[in-house]
C-alpha cells in the first residue's frame, strides 16, 4: 500500500523540518486523489470516522513534531471534494 510507503521516511521528513522554529504546517488536503488514501476509488464517501482514522497517523506525526501552536487546520475544499463532501 502506497501510505505504508511513505509514512515513516515522511515522519522523518517532518521531525527534521519542525527541528527548524521558522516553519509552521498546515493540516489537511489528504482528500486529494494524489494523497493515496483512496477516497475517491470508492462506490461510497466514506464517514467522518473512516476520514479522521485515515488522517490521524499523519496529522498525529504533525501535531507531536510541530505541537500545536505551530499547526494549523485548513478544509482544502474544492480540491477535497473528488474524495468527499464538504459536511
């Protein structure tokens, strides 16, 4: 699976930029086809469960690296919107 494949090596991507105290994150677009969650391969959208359970390694990775003073949340709409709707 392509998350799989990236997940730790991005983590260590992420520990090492939040190491810099210039640089804040943005969390979200993972919607997004190109995000390899697989959202928008699906007969269905899936629930705001299955959303927050796909997110939560990578936004966790963030918030634990970043805290939270240095993280932001952002909706990403319309460009989410091949996975899921907006509510």
């Amino acid at each position: 699976m392509r998350q799989r494949d990236v997940q730790k090596p991005g983590a260590r991507a992420i520990r090492t930029l939040a190491e810099r105290d210039n640089v804040n994150v943005k969390l979200g677009g993972l919607g997004m086809p190109i995000g390899g969650l697989g959202f928008s391969e699906h007969d269905r959208a899936p629930s705001s469960a299955e959303v927050s359970e796909a997110y939560r390694p990578y936004v966790e990775t963030c918030i634990e690296a970043f805290s939270t003073h240095r993280c932001m949340f952002e909706s990403n709409f319309p460009a989410d919107k091949a996975s899921y709707s907006y509510p």
